[in-house]
C-alpha cells in the first residue's frame, strides 16, 4: 500500500528543481553507470529523453527516464525514494503510462548484479534476453530485458 497519493506527471523536459534532484540520485545510486557526473547532466538535457516523475510536494518520489524510439521504448533509468519501496509504486506508474503506449515493447538494462530490479522486472512481465559484459564504466556487465506491449 503506497503511504501516500502521488501525482503522475509524464514530461518531456525537467524544471531546474527537477534536475537537480535528478543529478543528486543519479550520482549516488547510479555512479557505476557514469565516468564522470557531468555526463548525468548532459544526458537528463538531451532532447530525445522523456520522464515519468511520481511527487510529493516539490519532492520527487519515483522516476523513469526513457527514449521513444519509433515503436519501442527504452527505458534508460527507474527509480523510487528508499522510503517508498516495496510498495507497487514503480509496478502501478509503469502501469499507469508505459505500458499504455502504442508500441511494440518495452526494452530495459540493468546491471548484473542488481537482483532487486532484475526480479522487479520479471514480475512485471519483462524477460530476460541477454548479457553484455564489461558494459558499464566499472566494468561490470548489463543483463537486457524486454516486455512485448502489442
Ligand atoms: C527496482 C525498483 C525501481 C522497484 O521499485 P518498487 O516500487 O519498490 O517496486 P514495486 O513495489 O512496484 O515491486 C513490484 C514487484 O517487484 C519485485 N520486487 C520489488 N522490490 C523487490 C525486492 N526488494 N526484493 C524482491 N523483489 C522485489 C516484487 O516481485 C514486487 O512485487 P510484490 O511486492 O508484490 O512481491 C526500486 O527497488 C529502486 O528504485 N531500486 C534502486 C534503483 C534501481 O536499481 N533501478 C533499476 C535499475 S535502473
């Protein structure tokens, strides 16, 4: 049971407020992803990435970040506060909005050894389909994951 109701903003550019918390998260929870952290900044900007952001207040409680690529998705990053977990906050939002879009499938890629989200996305009908090894910048390998829409 979420604790609290959160709204659903699905946006395709962040306010500074939103960036910042972005960057913060990303760097303290995501740090294998990156070489440096301005690199984080610079991706979050890039046009062609869209967000679906869960908040309280000001406050950001669950985020997604994403590419729209023709009739796929990719899903690039997901993230709900430590605070919130466990609570269908993630499953309930991708619900909500990714898996209502007209496409093909929904791709994903997570780190080997994240078994939280590898089983995070079993559960919610992604399989797994590879292993890139050496795909992060810390060396360690990316497991792929993909769930059919239409
Ligand atoms: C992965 C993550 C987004 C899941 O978010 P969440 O809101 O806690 O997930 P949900 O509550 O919607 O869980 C749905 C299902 O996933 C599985 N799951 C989620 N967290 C789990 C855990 N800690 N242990 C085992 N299974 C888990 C369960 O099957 C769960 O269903 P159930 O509670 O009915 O058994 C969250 O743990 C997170 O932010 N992790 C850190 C960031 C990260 O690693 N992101 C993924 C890589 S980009």
């Amino acid at each position: 049971m979420l604790k609290k109701q959160y709204k659903v903003f699905e946006v395709e550019t962040l306010t500074p407020s939103e960036k910042a918390q972005i960057v913060k998260i990303e760097s303290e929870e995501f740090e294998y992803s990156y070489k440096n952290i301005e690199k984080v900044s610079e991706l979050i900007s890039s046009e062609n990435h869209k967000f679906i952001l869960r908040k309280f207040d000001d406050e950001i409680v669950f985020y997604c970040i994403y590419v729209l690529l023709v009739d796929e998705i990719e899903i690039y990053k997901i993230w709900v506060n430590p605070n919130e977990r466990r609570s269908g906050l993630a499953h309930e939002t991708l619900a909500l909005t990714l898996f209502k879009k007209n496409v093909k499938q929904i791709v994903a890629e997570v780190q080997e050894e994240n078994n939280i989200a590898r089983k995070f996305y079993k559960k919610i009908g992604f399989e797994e389909i590879r292993i890139r090894n050496n795909y992060y910048y810390d060396g360690s390998n990316c497991v792929t994951l993909i769930k059919k829409i239409i």
